[in-house]
C-alpha cells in the first residue's frame, strides 16, 4: 500500500464514477464535463510520478501542481463575485486550522491511531467545506489549504535554518492535496444535496440567471402524437 498511495486510488475511483456517469450533477456544478475531467485526472496520475527540483530545498511534484492549477480554473468559474471572495477567504481558513493542527500533530505522531498525512486532508476537507460551502469554493478551499501547508513549512524551514527539503506538492502532500480536494466535493455535494432537497429546491434569489437556468431541472418535453395517428390525420386532410 505505500508503493500505492491512497490519493492514487481514490483518483482512479473517481475516475471510474465519471466513466459510467455517475458523477455528472458534480462536474456540471464545477463547470467540467467527462472527458475534460479524465483528462486531467490522467494527468494528475502520471504528474505524480514526477518531480521537479527548483533549489536545493524545494521539490515540486507535477501532479500536486497540476491539481492546484485545476483548484484555480475550480475557483475562476465560480458564478459570483461572492463566491469567489468567500473560496479565498476559505483557503486563508483551511491554511490557519491546518497549521494550528500541524503544531500539535507534529510533535508526538507515533502516538497518534491515525497517520497525521490523512489527518490533514479530512480537516482540508471539512474546513474547506464549511467555509466555502459551494463545491467549488469547498475544492478549491481545501487544495489550496493544503499547499499553504507546504509552503509554510518552507518558510519555517528557511527561517530556522534546519536542514530539510519541501516537497511542494510531492511525497506525502500529494495525498492531502488529492484527498482534501475529494473530501470537500463529497461533503458539499450530500450536504448541499440534502439541504435543497429539505428547503424543496434550490435557492434563486439574487443567483445569476445562467447559475439559475442550469439549477432547474428540465422541463418534460410535450406528448407527441403517434405515426399512426398523424398519418391519418393527413389523409383525413386529403379527403377533405
């Protein structure tokens, strides 16, 4: 299992939930479709292979980057303004709790039941959520959360000039990075899910009519007469 890093698994699960369609409702809210989002999943699970050294001190995994670039188009084609500001002000949260966690998580990790990796992205993921409560201020909140991490262990490390080389992206990171993203996307889509189904739809009040228009359900097209009936309907016309 170490030499298959549960973010790789959990990327090929949800790449065989898109294959069969079972996540379309999700990607339409992230304004992706199918083949888009396999593409780049495939690109993730081959960038993760790869790392790229930038100084002596700082490694950058290709997969970690081009899951934050996605967290970024995530986050430019947010619907408003306002959702735009709360995915930043979000990220700011997820990066203080995580850092907060980290203080605490890393002195005695032997003696925790679960490895401090995974703890990350499960706090990622719920902070992210709570704070940025869209899906794509959720994915985008958490991913960037957790590079904030990365790169504020860089800074430490460069501060008190403890020896140590950051993998920005890479190693370890790369499974908060994925899993958080995931996470914040599940918990958004059920409990944003659940919520509209509770209110009986979802809000339109003061929404974008384009984000309105793609929210409603499609209307069930008129009954059409049968070939039979038209046909006769046509001769009937002939007769006359």
């Amino acid at each position: 299992m170490a030499n298959f890093p549960f973010g790789m698994i959990a990327l090929i699960v949800v790449s065989i939930l898109i294959y069969f369609g079972l996540a379309h409702r999700v990607l339409d809210r992230m304004r992706l479709n199918d083949r888009s989002a396999l593409i780049v999943i495939a690109a993730i699970i081959v960038g993760s292979f790869i790392d790229v050294p930038i100084t002596p001190r700082i490694t950058i995994n290709l997969g970690g980057i081009i899951t934050v670039g996605l967290a970024i188009y995530v986050l430019l084609g947010a619907g408003t303004t306002r959702e735009k500001v709360r995915a930043l002000i979000a990220a700011a949260v997820t990066a203080l709790v995580l850092f907060i966690a980290a203080r605490y998580l890393g002195a005695e990790p032997e003696q925790i039941f679960i490895d401090p990796i995974y703890i990350y992205p499960l706090v990622a993921g719920i902070v992210g959520y709570l704070a940025g409560r869209s899906r794509r201020g959720a994915f985008f909140a958490a991913v960037i959360g957790v590079l904030a991490l990365d790169v504020g262990q860089y800074l430490y490390l460069a501060r008190t000039g403890v020896r140590g080389v950051v993998h920005i992206g890479g190693a370890g990171a790369f499974d908060s990075l994925v899993l958080a993203g995931i996470l914040a996307v599940l918990l958004a889509e059920f409990v944003g899910e659940s919520l509209e189904r509770i209110q009986g739809g979802p809000k339109t009040e003061g929404r974008p009519d384009e984000l309105v228009t793609n929210l409603r359900e499609p209307e069930p097209e008129p009954a059409r007469k049968p070939m039979e009936e038209q046909n006769q309907g046509e001769g009937g016309g002939n007769n006359e």
